[in-house]
C-alpha cells in the first residue's frame, strides 16, 4: 500500500508532517510492501497545473495522512476512496508506526479548512 505525508522538508522518515496538506513544499510517498519511499514536489505550490490529490491517485496512494486540508481536497480523496488519516505530533516516521500499529484516527469533517 502506498501512504502519502505532506512535508515541507527535503524528504526523509525524520522530517515533521506539513501543518496543511495544499501548502507543503513536498509530498513523501511510503511503500508499505517494499518499506521504500520517494519524495515529489507539490504540484500546486511548484506551479504545475495538477491538482494533489489528482497526482497522488495518479501514484497509486491508497492513503493519506495529514493535519488538515481543505473541502476541495477532502472531496476529491473521497471520490478516489483514498483513506485520509489525522496526522500526530512527530516525525512522518512515528506517524507511519502508528498508521501501521492501527492507532491513527481517521480525519474529521472538522479537520476540512473551509478556502
């Protein structure tokens, strides 16, 4: 299975969770079968044309963990039957642990930003 976790560092398991998943720098893919991962730029902020969750599909995620995104996103995850997850405090590391421990919540509508 592949795990999306926005980040706003250079991309590796040490780096913090992005505060919001539109505005991070980049975007690390985690494979849990071959426990690599690859990093990719956001689209939106590096000024490309397609939108995340569109590129994130397109990469065959099937999950996503985050602190927060907005309405459009959200949507859109849905629609793909992409599991979005509420993100803790930590490293996307310990966030992985916990998402692979089954001991992350998935996101509520309260975690959606209204943009």
């Amino acid at each position: 299975m592949k795990i999306a976790v926005p980040t706003d560092e250079k991309g590796s398991l040490d780096d913090k969770v992005a505060l919001h998943f539109g505005r991070a720098n980049n975007f690390l893919i985690y494979n849990t079968e071959t426990k690599g991962f690859e990093i990719f730029p956001n689209p939106e902020v590096t000024g490309g044309k397609e939108f995340p969750p569109d590129f994130l599909h397109s990469q065959g995620v099937k999950a996503i963990i985050v602190f927060a995104l907005g309405t459009l996103a959200h949507q859109k995850f849905k629609n793909y039957a992409i599991k979005m997850y509420k993100a803790i405090q930590g490293t996307i590391a310990d966030n992985l642990q916990k998402f692979g421990d089954g001991k992350l919540q998935e996101l509520k509508e309260e975690d959606v930003d209204v943009f």
